[in-house]
C-alpha cells in the first residue's frame, strides 16, 4: 500500500526537481505509463529502493515551434540569466 507523501516531504521533492523519491530520497526512481488530460499530464513514478509509488504532474504552461528555445530558456534559467 502507497503510504501519503508528507507535506515537508512533498516541498522537498519539488524543490530538487523530482530526481529523488518523495519517501525515502533514493535517487533511485523509475517511470512507467503517463495519462494526459487537459492542459496536465501525470507521469507514474516508483521507488526501486523503498518500493513506494506516486505521480509526477506537469502542466501546460506555454507553446513554441522552436524545440532549442526551450531548452535555452531552462539552461539560462540554471545559470540565473
């Protein structure tokens, strides 16, 4: 059985960008199937460590035709730009 992520445990997860189980901070995760809806997609994700499972969610927050932007964007954002 999934046990609830806790509230300190949630914040952290976000804080470090999801790399790390919620649970246990293994960085020892795995992904499997995602379902969309609109504007949002949930990506299920589980613990290879702890065994504990959860969903990522992401959501639609904007639109481009040029793929490079993007990820010029979040490199510029890393480095503080």
């Amino acid at each position: 059985m999934t046990k609830k992520i806790s509230k300190e445990n949630g914040g952290a997860y976000l804080r470090i960008g999801g790399s790390h189980c919620p649970h246990c901070g293994s960085p020892n995760v795995s992904t499997g199937g995602s379902d969309t809806m609109e504007g949002a997609m949930d990506v299920y994700c589980s613990c290879d460590e702890c065994h504990e499972e959860w969903a990522d969610r992401y959501h639609l927050v904007g639109v481009t035709n040029d793929v490079s932007e993007v990820w010029n964007s979040d490199a510029q954002a890393a480095r503080g730009d």
